[in-house]
C-alpha cells in the first residue's frame, strides 16, 4: 500500500463518516413532526426513514458528482483538498447538532470542499457564479417557497375538516403523517446521499482510480446508503426536538401538510435540476405550517437563531475546511492528513461525550419546550435555564 | 433566462410543489371529511361520543376511497417520473 493509498483510504473513510453525520442531522427533516404528534413512535420512526433513505438511495444517481465538479475548478482537485474539504463540513456539523440547529448537511459540505479548494489554489479557483446560482439563491429562496405551500396546504386542510370530530380527524392526519413523512426519507436518500457518492467519485478520479466523467462504482453507492441510513437510525434526537417542540407546537394536519410541502418541494427540485438543502425546505415548511394554522404558535427566536446559523455553515465550514488544508498541508503527505484525521476523531468523541450530559433520547424527545434543547430533567425550574 | 436565477426550474417548482405539497393533502382532508360527516346541528363534535355522529354512508365511502386512491396513485406515478428520469 503506498502513501497514496493510504489517504484515499482516509478520504473514503471520512466522506463516510460525513454521510453518518449527514444521516443522523438529518433525521429531523423527515420525522420530527411525526415523532412530535405521536404517529410514530420515536424508534420505528427513525427505522422507516433509515430503511428509505437506503433506498432512496438507490433510487437515482442523477445529482452524483455534479456537486463538487459544477463549483470548484476540478483539476485543481486533490486528495487532501477533498479531506480537508470533509473535516470542515463535519466538524460543523457536529457542532450544529450539539446546539441542536437544523443546518444544512449539504452548505456544510460545499462549503468546506470551497474553503479547502481556497486554500490550497486561490479564490480563482472557486467558480463564484455557480456558487451563486446553484447554492445561495436556492438557498434563499427555498425555505419561503415550501413555508408558502405548507401555509396553503394546513389552511385549506384546517379548511376543509373544520366541522369533523377532534378524534377522527387526529386519527386520520396521524395515517396520513406515515405516509407523508416516508416520502421526505426517500427524497432526503434520493438527494443528499448522492452528494457523498459524487464526494467519493471525484476522490477516486483525483487519484487516477477512476477515468473522469465516471459514473460513481456499485461499492460506493452501497456504502454510502449504508451510511447515511445508520446514521439516521442513530437519530439526531437533539435536531428532531428542537425542528418538532422548539419551532412550533404541531398538531397531525399541520404535520402531514408541512411533510407533505418538504417532499413535493425536494422530489419536483431534485427532478427539474434544482439543488438545494432538505434542511432549508423542511423547516421552511414547518414554520409555515404554523403560520397556516389560526392561532399557531411560532417560536420566532428559535427561527432567527436557525437561519443565523444557515448564513453561517457556508463561511464557517469553509473557514474550517481552510485550516485543515494548511494544517494538513504544512505537515505535508500522508502524516500530515494522518494527522488531521485523528484530530477528528478526537473531536467527534468530544462531542459525543459533552452531548450525553444531559442527552436528549428517544425517551425525551417529546418533553415539553423549556426553551432548551436538551429538556430540563426537573419540573420546578422550568422558564429560567435558558431564554 | 437568466444565469443567476433558473426562473423556467423555479416556476415548474413552484407549480409542483402547489399541486403535490398542498393539493393532495387538502384532497386527503376532503377524504377524511367524507367519511366522518359533521354532527348533526346543536351536536358537540367532540368525538367522545361516537354513537351520536352519523356514519359515511355508501356514497360517502366510496367517494372517500377515490380521494384517497387519487392521493396514492399521485405519490407513484411521482416516483416513478423521477427513477425513469435518472
């Protein structure tokens, strides 16, 4: 095995460990709402949504490989660029889920591969134009798009069972939720595991593995389904509260009308060409559903601390991605990526440890909003932990 | 057509996302509506009592069952547009 080997080795091994994080980040956009009204209970939901994403997954590979190719000048593509790249979007991501903020898994990842093609050849190299169409007005303008059709959608179902009894119509929505919220997992596998697949395809044709224009190999796409669907079996249980209880309270209409506004929203994008985060589109959808609804509650300082965080991944994990290039890079060769792959796993396990005290579990997700992420373990001080 | 903004993708978007995000809930609703009619006037819809409420009916379920067939039949030809194009 030569030093080479070695770092595709790592690089592999990393873009896996991104589509975990990507996983289970992005548990919540699938299931929060329906893990919050009870139509599913907390671990058969993140089941299901695990065993869609998996065929999702599988379903299409038409977004592979167009989403480092089409915003960064590709031969200026190296191995380390690509490593540096994934340390800046899980190293974010990981954050945001410590603090219990939806943020886009896949800002996270463009912006990283961007800081470390930065670093590495110069701002030039960036092609800024399609950074601009492809990702930020998207971004802009998605979650607005999804909030207004979950909006219409909850007004006209509140609309249209306003005379029928409370229980049935629970009933019915909660049937309803399962159906809904199947069809986001399978668009979230649809969309975003293929962008770690085209991640994994560039790195082996940056190593010369793979011709260029390559369609990405069975054993990639196997593996990153796999990936991405046990790291959303593992469960964001921090996202998935703070999406289901911090946001808005929800009821099951609001539920299957916001799912409902995320899938159409990701499927039509996904098929007309149209990048954008399921991240944005899903918790556009459910703040949207809570202005739908008459006398909804929206948690407007939990949305503004949301998107401040949304206009933060893209510098924030480029600035990272940045520094793990020139880190890597001053070591220089295979010890210095080395080295930057065990400061990452060192860094996951950190968060890991800090998030279990207090953790937030299957068991209590759904304990009512405190204004905390992680729910506060005694009932006497409830308003005065964190405001 | 504009390269910052892909207008001809976001009106298509747009279009879809209404018909798919907001219609076919509302025609689950109207679904939902159909087989569980409102109590009869002066009636607490409460749902505790079902005894009290009147049931669908023929016509009521049938009519039920076609939204919910439409909602479904909507969601595969959906999937299936998207695997065929990929």
């Amino acid at each position: 095995m030569t030093g080479n080997d070695v770092v595709l080795a790592l690089v592999v091994v990393t873009a896996l460990g991104f589509d975990f994080t990507n996983g289970f980040h992005d548990t919540g956009n699938a299931m929060a709402t329906s893990i919050v009204t009870g139509a599913l209970p907390p671990r058969v939901a993140v089941g299901l949504s695990a065993v869609l994403n998996l065929v999702g997954a599988f379903l299409s590979t038409a977004v592979a490989a167009t989403i480092a190719s089409g915003l960064v000048n590709s031969q200026e593509v190296t191995l380390t660029v690509v490593f540096a790249g994934l340390i800046g979007s899980i190293l974010w991501n990981l954050a945001t889920w410590f603090l219990g903020i939806p943020s886009s898994s896949s800002h996270a990842l463009i912006g990283g591969v961007v800081g470390a093609t930065m670093a590495a050849a110069g701002s030039s190299a960036v092609k800024w134009q399609g950074l601009v169409s492809k990702v930020i007005v998207p971004a802009a303008l998605s979650p607005f798009i999804a909030g207004a059709i979950a909006a219409l959608g909850t007004y006209l179902v509140y609309r249209l069972t306003h005379d029928v009894a409370e229980r049935p119509r629970a009933h019915g929505f909660r049937i309803g939720q399962v159906g809904s919220a199947s069809m986001v997992s399978l668009a979230h596998g649809t969309n975003d595991a293929q962008k770690t697949m085209g991640v994994i395809t560039l790195a082996l044709i940056a190593n010369g593995t793979l011709h260029s224009g390559a369609k990405s190999p069975t054993w990639v796409i196997a593996s990153c389904a796999t990936a991405i669907a046990l790291g959303t079996y593992i469960g964001g249980w921090r996202v998935i509260r703070a999406l289901g209880k911090g946001l808005v309270e929800i009821e099951s209409p609001q539920g299957m009308a916001s799912e409902s506004a995320s899938a159409a929203v990701i499927l039509s994008s996904t098929d007309f060409g149209y990048s954008l985060s399921t991240t944005h589109v899903a918790t556009g959808s459910i703040l949207g559903s809570g202005m739908g609804k008459k006398g909804g509650v929206v948690r407007w300082h939990v949305a503004r601390r949301m998107v401040a965080a949304w206009l933060l991944t893209l510098p924030a994990s480029a600035v990272v991605g940045a520094l793990a290039y020139w880190a890597a890079n001053g070591i220089g060769g295979t010890a210095g990526v080395v080295v930057i792959f065990v400061v990452l796993v060192l860094a996951s396990i950190a968060f890991f440890v800090v998030s279990r005290h207090p953790a937030v579990t299957p068991e209590n997700v759904n304990a009512a909003w405190t204004g905390s992420v992680a729910p506060v373990p005694a009932p006497k001080d409830t308003d005065e932990v964190r405001s | 057509m504009n390269t910052w903004i892909n207008l001809n993708a976001l009106w298509k978007i747009v279009v879809v996302g209404l018909l798919a995000g907001a219609g076919l809930p509302a025609l689950f609703a109207v679904g939902l509506r159909l087989l569980s009619p409102p109590a009869p006037a002066g009636g607490v819809a409460t749902g505790e009592v079902a005894a009290d409420r009147p049931s669908a009916g023929p016509v009521g379920y049938a009519l039920a069952g076609l939204c919910f067939a439409v909602v479904l039949a909507a969601i595969g030809w959906g999937i299936s547009v998207i695997v065929n194009h990929s």
